[in-house]
C-alpha cells in the first residue's frame, strides 16, 4: 500500500531547562520540517481511473492549519519554565505550546505524533505510519507511535493539548 507523505515548515523558538549547554538553556529558534505519513486502512486495489485510495485533502488541510496558525513562529515551553508565566502575563496573545518537561526533539516528535493521531480520529479509513522532526539539517527526530506519560505529576494527561481533537496549543 503507498504511503503519503506531507511535508510542512515552521518556525518555533524554545530553551531546555535541564540542559547542561548554556546555547540550549537560552532562548533559541529553529526552522522545523516536519513530515508525517498516513496509509490507508482500506484493502486498496488501482481502479485505473482515479487511482486513489482516499482524499487526503481534508486531513492534510487541517494539520497544516494548526501548524501554520497555532504552531509557527511559536515559543514552546516547558510547563515548569518561569519564562511560562511571565509570558502569559506580559504578552497576552503569545504563541505558546506548553511541554510537560523540555521540548526537546524527540518530544516535538512524540506530541505532534499524538496530536495529528487525534486529528485523524475523524478519518476512520486513514492510519497515521510516522512523524519526522527535522531540528536542523544535522538532527532529526522519527518515531512511530504515540508516547504516554508515565509520571504521575502530570495529573490530566488526557488533557494536554498534544491529545486533543481541536487546534488547541495549551
């Protein structure tokens, strides 16, 4: 079964808290590819017409909706950053995605490999196969399969942004 892969660019800007490099524990920006593939669930043979086994259009449409509107030129954050708080103080319309711990590379990849999964609930027929996150040319992140929170201070799990169905970030 053929695989489709979307492929979109934003801008983000994150520090890592835990981080022994003072370059990572300061504020810092990256351009993100990020690429997803879905197949389809279906038993799909060619028709030799249209040749395709679903539309992907819709799904793909809001994906790359939250991405461009929610997601770039975003600040993400770890949940216990202080930053956190003075930003959602002093600059009220601020994109913000919060993190349970560092947004790190594999983080990025294993939440938005959630929250694509969730978008796709509404897609009966379609399977989400992987996410890619490409920090830099020289770092990327690929995971196939969604990540759950195994500390029990992170209380509401289901409620993080990264498993709703909705354009949520916070």
């Amino acid at each position: 079964m053929p695989n489709l892969i979307f492929t979109r660019r934003f801008s983000m800007a994150h520090r890592l808290l835990s981080d022994k490099s003072i370059k990572c524990q300061n504020i810092h920006g990256h351009n993100i590819y990020i690429k997803w593939s879905v197949s389809t669930r279906l038993n799909f043979k060619f028709d030799f017409n249209e040749n395709m086994a679903n539309s992907f259009g819709e799904l793909k449409k809001r994906v790359h909706e939250w991405i461009d509107y929610h997601v770039d030129h975003s600040t993400f954050l770890n949940v216990r950053d202080p930053l956190l708080g003075w930003t959602k103080e002093n600059i009220p319309n601020a994109k913000v995605l919060v993190f349970p711990g560092d947004p790190t590379t594999e983080m990025i990849a294993a939440a938005f490999y959630n929250k694509i999964s969730c978008f796709m609930q509404d897609f009966s027929n379609i399977e989400l196969d992987s996410v890619e996150i490409e920090e830099t040319p020289t770092n990327t992140v690929f995971t196939t399969s969604s990540f759950n929170l195994v500390n029990d201070k992170y209380e509401n799990y289901d409620n993080w942004w990264f498993n709703q169905n909705d354009y949520s970030t916070e």
